[in-house]
C-alpha cells in the first residue's frame, strides 16, 4: 500500500473563526468579544492546535453545563491543557522539528532574535511553515504559542 503526502496548510483567519464560532448547525458557543479572534492569533490557524483549544473550551461547556464561554476559560485552557509538556501539538514540532542540533540551534536564535546561519534549518523550518519574517524581515515562529512553550521548556 503506498501513501501519498498531502501538506495541511494552516487556516486563515475568516475559517479560523468559523470553525470557533460555528462548529456546526446545531451545537453554539458563545464567547465575549475579541476571544476568537485571540484564539486565531494565538495559533495563526495552525489547524491541530486551533482543533485543541476549541475541544477543550468545548469539554469546559458540556462539564459545566453552559453555553457562554469567557475569557479566564481560554486562559485555562492554554495555562492548563496547551502550555504542558505533554501537548502533542506543540511537542511534535519539538521531536520532528527540533530533532537535530542545526535545527535546535536555529529555533534558539530565532527565540533570542539571534543572527542565524544555518540556511538548512532555515529552509526546513520556513518550508515547514513554522517561521515567518516580520515586517523588519526578521524571522520570527509563526505560532505564538509554540514560542511560548519553547520558552517556558527551554528548547
């Protein structure tokens, strides 16, 4: 049996917000003003992870039996279920992504807005989508949330 690779791109925002905000027809969640658009920003769309958040406020409704989310809900839910060492979401980018000394090197550099030299990682990582160039033209993650896990488990 063979198996053909097919890249998931990430989301834009407008899908992005849909999927938070309309799941489906007959299941709503209703968050304050300006959470979904956190969430986006959050994640940039990364489609696991955007998946995760939104199981997890989704677990958080059907637990406590209400339909009105907030925003120290979203809170606990990074604090508590995305920024964990365990998040498979993020801890794959670290074992696939991270995996050599090159590439951890790169990622460091990239966290402390270091000059990189290493145009194999850089290549890898950008092709990957998991960096970008801000609008100085330096690169930056993509996600913020990864960045904020690499930061608090020291890559």
């Amino acid at each position: 049996m063979q198996s053909v690779h097919l890249p998931v791109d990430y989301l834009n925002k407008a899908d992005s917000l849909q999927l938070i905000t309309q799941p489906n027809e007959t299941f709503s969640i209703r968050y304050p003003a300006g959470v979904p658009e956190q969430m986006y920003d959050l994640t940039q769309g990364h489609p696991a992870l955007l998946q995760r958040i939104c199981k997890e406020l989704v677990d958080i409704a059907n637990k406590e039996g209400r339909r009105d989310l907030t925003q120290a809900d979203l809170d606990r839910v990074i604090d508590t279920k995305i920024i964990d060492k365990s998040t498979n979401e993020i801890a794959i980018f670290k074992t696939e992504f991270c995996k050599t000394d090159a590439l951890k090197a790169t990622v460091r550099a990239i966290l402390k807005d270091e000059a990189l030299t290493d145009e194999e990682s850089l290549s890898m990582l950008e092709t990957h989508q998991y960096i970008v160039q801000d609008e100085e033209g330096n690169w930056k993650l993509r996600v913020p949330l990864f960045e904020t896990w690499l930061r608090k488990f020291r890559i």
